[in-house]
C-alpha cells in the first residue's frame, strides 16, 4: 500500500477534517465527539489519516472502522480494512491488528495490497518476540506467517524483509534451545543438555548458535564419558568452524586428555558429520 502518499495529504486532510466535523474549536476531534454518519467516506478515511499523524492510531483505527461500517461496498473500504491493520499495529494492538490483517486476506486475496496484509499479519507476531526467557509460540507464528509472504508473495517488495525477519526468529528459537542447555549444563543434567544442543545442531544448523551447541557437546559428552561422540563433535567444529572460540575451547578439553578431533564411533553425530563433512546422507 502506499501509506506515503497518503500521508502527503494529511495536511489537506485535515482542513477537510475540520469542515466535516462542523465547527473549528478543538473539540470537534476529540474522542467520540464526531457523528460520522453526517460525513462521507473521503472525510471519514482522511480523518483516520489525520489521526495517525496525529500519533493517535486507536482513534484512527475507529475512523477507519466507520468507512468500512458506513459504506461496506465502496473502494474506501477496502482501503479502510489495511489502514486498520496498519493504524492497530502501531497503536501495539496486535491481535486487532491481525484481525483486520486477515479480514483484508479473506476477502481481498487478489488484491495489490494483500502481500502487505499478510506481512502486517506477520509483524502482529513478530514485533512480540522479544527477551529469549519468554515462551516461543509467538515466534512458532511468526516464522509460518513470514513464511507465507515469502512463499506467496516472492516478488512483492516485502519478501526481502520477510526473509530478513525469517531468518531472525529462527536464530531466536535456537537461542532458546541454548538457554536451556546451557541451564542443564551448569547444573550437571547433562544427558538433558545434550538433548536441548542436539536440537540446535540437526535442525538449527544455519543459525549463529550451531558452533557453540557443538562445543557444549563435547562439554557434555567427556563429562558423561563419552568419548566417541565428543571427539566426533570436535571434529565437526574442527572442519566447519576452526576460526572461532568455541574450536579452541574444545581443541584444548580433547587434547589435554590426548584425544583427537575426528569421528568415531556410530552415533547420530557421525551421522552429521557424515552429512555436513563429506556430503552423505546414508
């Protein structure tokens, strides 16, 4: 959609706005004080645009809504249900915003601006992940709704973002499998924390935290005395991640006990190794 342009006009909107309210003191814009039912769509939609310049998106978003109520079947309507979308988003109204969001999607799947119906939809999940402490499911949503535009909209000019974005919740949920293993980990729960840095490894591996989960591994798996599959996940780090801290951090644990960083043994990181190292997948 094209919010620029729009919000170009606000200046002649509001001029507008003041005529169709019917008087020109500073109560005509307060909340609840218009009966938009006495204005027609152009002045109700360039109110709601007012509003949000005003940075007062609630009360836009109310403008908004009475286009869509008042003249359900005009082109301003349409336009009425992504403004709602857009101004409940920046009001951090997320689930009104997603609402709306997918009121626009639903009914206007062909539509130009369906494409950024279904990124705000993606951002209403997105913009609450925050601290990796809190629970997931949020991100679990936003990486499907992201997704979506990137699988449904490639050529749109949300896709880049979309992958972006994508690509940072995935590194998140990664980071919470961190955080708890590195919980179990301290507290010498290791077969736990092996299962947590396990997850990161098979199904995090182009995130930021795979080097770190592999040296945590070899952490874990010496202090559990297994030695085939700690010297397997050094070896991994030794080929794909040699110019990091965490290949020094295990180089020096394995040698110092005289062990070497190579697989061994048949365990489900050979397997990765076997994967990641020399390309086989049997």
């Amino acid at each position: 959609m094209n919010v620029g342009k729009s919000r170009a006009k606000l200046v002649g909107a509001l001029l507008v706005v003041v005529a169709a309210a019917g008087c020109s003191n500073k109560e005509s814009v307060k909340r609840g004080t218009v009966n938009y039912e006495n204005y027609t769509a152009q002045q109700i939609f360039e109110r709601g645009e007012y509003d949000l310049a005003q940075r007062d998106p609630d009360l836009a978003a109310q403008s908004f809504a009475e286009v869509e109520r008042l003249y359900p079947y005009s082109e301003l309507a349409k336009r009425s249900v992504i403004m709602q979308a857009y101004s409940h988003h920046q009001d951090k109204d997320y689930e009104s915003s997603r609402a709306a969001a997918q009121r626009f999607i639903d009914f206007y799947p062909t539509d130009e601006d369906a494409a950024y119906a279904q990124y705000l939809l993606a951002l209403s999940y997105y913009d609450q992940i925050d601290e990796v402490g809190r629970d997931q499911g949020l991100t679990f949503q936003a990486l499907q709704a992201l997704r979506a535009v990137i699988e449904r909209y490639p050529d749109s000019e949300y896709a880049s973002s979309a992958i972006l974005k994508f690509d940072l919740a995935f590194d998140h949920l990664a980071a919470k499998e961190m955080e708890i293993g590195r919980y179990y980990l301290r507290r010498d729960h290791f077969s736990a924390a092996v299962n947590r840095f396990r997850v990161v490894v098979e199904d995090f591996q182009t995130t930021t935290h795979t080097a770190e989960a592999l040296h945590r591994l070899v952490e874990a798996y010496l202090s559990l005395g297994l030695i085939d599959e700690a010297r397997t996940a050094g070896a991994i780090l030794g080929h794909n991640f040699r110019a990091t801290e965490w290949y020094e951090e295990s180089y020096k644990l394995l040698t110092g006990r005289g062990l070497t960083l190579e697989a061994a043994g048949d365990n489900w990181l050979r397997q990765v190794y076997r994967q990641m190292i020399q390309g086989r997948w049997l």
